[in-house]
C-alpha cells in the first residue's frame, strides 16, 4: 500500500495516499449534497487529482459524467443537459460558469472512512460518443460492467503489478480512463503527463523503465519521426499499443527498424471498451487482433461487426437512442469487417457515418449544425476522407447564397466546437447530393473529393 502507484512530475503517490486523498474528497461532496445514484460532472486535464475525484464519486456510489477539457460552452451545456448531474469537480472554467463545482485545486484534507459497498448494477460512468445523427450521446456503464472491461484490457495487455505504463491520452477518453482504472486495479505503475510531448515520452520510458506504452496515430507518427530515437534507452518496453485507428505500417515498420520494438494493436469502443486485442508475442498488423476471452464476436449479414460481452454498456441517454445500437442483444459496431477461420479480425470499411480523428469521434451532424448557422451558408453536408495515421479528416461541402471564405468557416467551427471536430477543408459546391428522402449521399461527395 506504501509502494508508488502514480507518478507526476517530481511527485509521486502510494495506493494508500490515494485512498485517503480520495476519502476526504469524497467527504467533501458529500458535505455538499452528493449522495449514491446522483451524478457528477467531471472535466478535468490529466492530473492525479483526477484519479482522486474519480474514485471519490464512486465511493459515494454516485455516477462519474466524464467530459473532455477541450469541449466549448455549447458542447458542455449539451452534455449537462443530457445527464443532468447535482455537482460539478474538476479545473475547467467552461463548467463552473454552467454548474456549481468543486476545483480541483482547492485543498482536499485526507481522511479515513468506510463507504457502503456500491451495488454492481449501479451506474458508474457516462462517457460521450457521436451517433451519425445529432448531438452526442451519452453512454452508460455499470459498475458491474466497466470492471469486466477492466479484467478484459488487463488480460489482453498481459499486464501485471511489475508493469510500468505512462499515460498521455486525455482521461475523458474511454482509453484513458480504461488505462488508469486497469494499472490501479492490477497494482501496476503509471506516470501522468498533463500533455503530449515527444522528448518528454521518450525521456521517461528510458529514466521509468516504462514496459507498456500507448500509442495512438499522433504519437506514433511523431515517435517514427523523432531524429533522434535511436539516442534514447527503450529496451525496458515489451512492446507499443497501437490504439483507435488502424495501424499505418510503414510507421509502425519504421519504429520497429530503428529501435527493435514490437507492436501490437487493440480495437474497442466507448460502448464496449475492449473487444479485440493482438496477443502480445504474436502480432499480425493488418488485422485489430483476436476477440479477447469473454467477447464474441459476429459478421452480420450485411457485413457489420456485431459483439456482445458482460462488458457493454448499458445504453445510452437519450434512452430512444439505445434500441437502434443492438440487434437481438449483439452491440453494432458500425464498423465493417471480416472474421477469418483463426479468429483474426479485421476492419475494412465503416457502416456509420461517423468521422474518426485521432481516436476522437465526429458526428457530420454536430459541424454541420454550426454551418448552417452562418449567413452565407444555404446548405452543407460534412464527410470523412482518409488522413495517414489521423485516420480520417473532416471536409465539409457547402453552398452559399453570398461570399464567404473558407477560412471565415472553418474558424466558425473552431469556436464552437473542439479543435478536432474543426473542418480541415470546406469545398464549395452547386448542390449538395441527396436521396428523395432527404439523405445526404456523403459517399458521393466522398468519392468526389477524392
């Protein structure tokens, strides 16, 4: 209990610390209304106090309401209104202008307390994912859930209490949060970074002994691209994760070439967190991996990969949304792929017509939403296209009725909206494609692009 777990910075936290730290937060929510089925708002970056909130919410048996510390006023109060949580915590100003909140920066005395156990059905978590249509959604984990999900990444990861892992992905992602909750959980190491830097990744897995570290596409780009990669001691890894997109070989090859460390990739969701990873000492990149033991997986007829697992959520808000997301108890994916006789699975195309950026999911609707709002826009339609190791990158087609410049509404988005759900083209057309019914055709436009 007295041992380092968590690590940021020049400071550094033992299991016990935590759970007093932890405590006396929890006693402070309580003290301001929070009780067991409540939910709580939790916008924060990457910090240990994180951690301490999150476990401190749960203590209460009350629900954690992640939302990302890159989210705009109009992304929050969407979020707000959809969960309706009593009490905000974290270090965002965007949340304590739109909800009574605690910061994390206040001074939280440690205490010693007994809880009353949490019953495993009860809700633990509300993360965010974009449907094809509309706002975000919120998706809702049990307890009982998100702690399969954790034995799950724990088992696919091979990871135990010597392992030493940094974590760099936002904590409102379900990858990050999934890598926290799981390191805890196996009495493993992690060390916090309040961002992403490359020298700072590379410097701590040579001065830490990291052995396990995530990459998702930015990361590994900038790893394959660093000049002096080979000047740093990385023999402690066992291997690097490729999460959230699919792998770009000649990357995950370069890195491989240059440094001598292997590679593996994982494929989840924020509705089923771990559904396929690949086993650790036989890889095979052009596939997501095998469906780890506990998840299975089906091609549906129409090509879609389809899992059902203890893991799943157990649906989303607003509650109309989650019937549409499964088919007869099998989560759709939304993803196209093909399982073959070894049990191998791979992604080939996506039924949904959400846009992945880095990991981060995009509905056409949400940017198309903001367009429509500027004078000068009389219709608009918001697609994908392919973006090297970012997956994909958003385009939005417009019609205009008077001038306006491409940068004028990319900006516009910018505003609104996070960074990566920012148009990184706008193309001006006569007419946007549609089918009598109203449907975009994003396919056409798509293809046209290109």
């Amino acid at each position: 209990m007295n041992e380092p777990v968590l690590a940021f910075g020049v400071r550094q936290y033992s299991m016990a610390e935590l759970d007093a730290l932890s405590d006396g937060m929890a006693a402070v929510l309580a003290a301001r209304g929070v009780t067991a089925g409540d939910r709580v708002a939790l916008m924060s970056s990457n910090r240990p106090e994180f951690v301490v909130a999150l476990r401190a919410i749960w203590r209460l048996g009350a629900a954690v309401v992640l939302m990302s510390p890159s989210w705009k006023p109009a992304e929050v109060a969407h979020a707000l209104d959809l969960t309706a949580p009593v009490l905000g915590v974290g270090d965002a100003a965007v949340l304590a202008d739109l909800l009574p909140m605690l910061h994390l920066d206040e001074s939280i005395a440690p205490a010693h307390r007994e809880w009353p156990p949490v019953p495993p059905g009860a809700d633990a978590l509300f993360v965010f994912s974009s449907g094809t249509t509309g706002l975000p959604k919120a998706v809702r984990h049990s307890h009982a859930g998100f702690a399969t999900a954790v034995r799950h990444w724990r088992s696919a990861l091979g990871l135990t209490a010597d392992d030493r892992m940094q974590i760099m992905t936002p904590p409102s992602h379900i990858l990050g949060l999934l890598n926290i909750a799981t390191v805890l959980d196996t009495g493993a190491w992690m060390r916090l970074h309040p961002r992403f830097d490359v020298d700072r990744m590379l410097s701590h897995i040579q001065d830490d002994r990291i052995t396990i570290e995530m990459a998702v596409a930015p990361i590994a780009l900038a790893i394959a691209a660093h000049p002096r990669l080979e000047s740093f001691d990385l023999s402690s890894l066992h291997y690097i994760m490729w999460c959230a997109t699919p792998v770009t070989k000649s990357v995950a090859d370069t890195v491989t070439e240059r440094i001598g460390v292997p590679w593996v990739s994982a494929y989840g969701a924020s509705e089923l967190p771990v559904i396929a990873c690949c086993p650790t000492g036989d890889a095979r990149l052009d596939t997501v991996g095998k469906p780890v033991p506990g998840v299975s997986v089906r091609i549906a007829e129409s090509g879609e990969i389809q899992v059902r697992s203890d893991s799943v959520m157990v649906g989303y808000l607003p509650d109309d949304a989650t019937a549409d997301a499964f088919d007869d108890g099998w989560y759709r994916t939304g993803d196209i792929g093909e399982l073959d006789s070894g049990g191998w699975l791979r992604i080939t195309d996506r039924l949904k017509e959400m846009i992945k950026v880095r990991g981060f999911q995009v509905a056409p609707a949400e940017v198309e939403a903001i367009l429509h709002g500027h004078p000068a826009v009389q219709d608009c339609a918001v697609f994908g296209v392919p973006d090297g190791v970012n997956g994909e990158a958003v385009v939005a087609a417009v019609t205009t009725g008077k001038p306006v410049s491409e940068t004028e509404l990319i900006a516009l988005v910018g505003e609104r909206l996070s960074s990566y759900k920012r148009p990184s083209r706008v193309v001006f057309v006569d007419a946007i494609p549609r089918l009598p019914s109203g449907k975009v055709l994003r396919r056409v436009l798509r293809d046209g692009y290109r």
